[in-house]
C-alpha cells in the first residue's frame, strides 16, 4: 500500500497537466501513487496520461465518460489505496516537500483528519485582485481554532492544497453534489461530524488563477449557492447540537 494517494481528476488539462505531474515527480516522499481520473476529455489529456504512466507506475489511470467533478473524485476515491489521500488539480503546482509535510502532520496529530497548507497564486503577474484577497486571507487561518471560527463566512482551506484522512471522507459520505461547492460542502459536514483541520504554515502549492477555472464558470460556486450550503448547515448545526447554531432554539 502506498503511504499516500494523490486524487488527480483531469479534464481538458493538456496544457498544464505535465507540469503538474512533474511536480509530483519531485517529491521528497516517493512513497505514492497518482490515482488520475479522465473526466472525459476531448484534449490530448489521456495521451498524456498514457505516456506518463509508461514512465511511471506510480500512476494508475481511471477513463470514464464526462461526469462531473463530483463524478471524478468520487471514483478516484474508491480506487485510492493510501490511508492518506492528497488532492491536487491538474492545473496546479505542488512543492517539492509538500508530501512529506503534509504526512508527516497527520502522523504526528492523529486527531487531526484534513491538513492543508499555505498556497500562492500562479502565476503571480495573472493573479486578479480579488483571488489575492482570498488567498491572504485564507493564509491567516492556520490553527484549527481559526479555521472552525471562519468556516461559515469562506472554505478557508484551499481544495487542491489538502492531504486528508480517507476513513474520514468516507465516514461523512465522501463528495456529495447538492448544487453547490463540492469541496465546501465536504468541509462543513466533517466539521459538524466532529473532525478537526490543520495547516502546514508553509506555502506547499502554487494554485493557479485562469479565466477557465471551474469557480468561475460553474453557477456551482456562486455567492447564491455558497449561502445555500451555508444556510443549510446553520441549520443542521442546530438540529444535530454541533457548531455555531447547537442549542439554539427555532425562530
């Protein structure tokens, strides 16, 4: 069993998944493999991929018909091996230690089921106003007391930033599409199951900022649906007697 799975869903990435697969090559910790999911791609995604895994048996390839984020790290998650399951996007850039830090936090804080770390926006001359506003803001939240105190007003982790616990996923349901973030929703309903986050106070990915990225094109990711998901789970808050609404009563 590897020590660590890399969740790797791939749509239409052909130009940027190369480098990102090389900076997985770069590891410190080679102890892993690439689970990529081909999202149906109409690009040279899966030619990539092929000649990647020739080189490196490290990467196990899943092809299936376009479905959707939720769709592809869904099924990338039930072929991942490793206890711990890092994501990454296949636009984005890891650090060379970014997986041996990650691993390493997780061994050391068993209490502990997501870890994520600082990011920086790539490339730095692209990144937009407002990205940057996020990102310095999401880099100030580091301890899990500051990451559960800012929950509901943004995610305060970066998705493709995280190494997670995968007995931890799966024992809230895994990704679920409700019509909104599917890795905000992921985080919320392991807060209110009870499970704690962390942050490696170092920048251990380069997050890449594009027109084409999903949060910009997907309604999935609009302030609308984000206070949908949010509202939904004040709500439960309340009923389950966990998070910031536990104990109060119905107006």
């Amino acid at each position: 069993m590897p020590a660590v799975s890399i969740l790797l869903p791939c749509y239409n990435a052909a130009d940027t998944l190369e480098a990102a697969l090389a900076s997985l090559r770069a590891q410190t910790l080679a102890d892993f493999e690439i689970v990529a999911v081909d999202d149906g791609s109409t690009d040279d995604t899966l030619a990539v991929l092929e000649k990647w895994a020739k080189e490196d048996e490290r990467i196990h390839i899943i092809r299936q018909p376009h479905g959707g984020i939720v769709t592809a790290l869904n099924a990338g998650l039930a072929t991942c091996r490793g206890e711990y399951v890092a994501r990454m996007d296949a636009d984005d850039l890891s650090r060379p230690e970014r997986l041996a830090l990650q691993a390493q936090f997780l061994d050391t804080h068993p209490e502990v089921g997501v870890v994520s770390s600082l990011v920086s926006g790539y490339p730095p001359e692209a990144i937009r106003e407002g990205f940057q506003i996020y990102i310095e803001w999401l880099n100030s939240l580091v301890s899990d007391e500051d990451i559960r105190r800012e929950l509901f007003v943004e995610s305060p982790v970066a998705h493709p930033s995280v190494m997670f616990r995968k007995a931890a996923v799966l024992a809230v349901g895994g990704y679920q599409d409700f019509g909104w973030a599917e890795d905000y929703d992921l985080w919320l309903r392991l807060y209110l199951d009870g499970v704690r986050f962390g942050k490696v106070p170092q920048t251990l990915l380069d997050w890449r900022d594009q027109p084409e990225r999903l949060t910009r094109r997907d309604r999935r990711y609009s302030l609308e649906n984000f206070i949908r998901a949010k509202t939904h789970y004040l709500i439960l808050s309340r009923q389950t007697g966990r998070g910031p609404l536990a104990g109060c009563d119905a107006v």
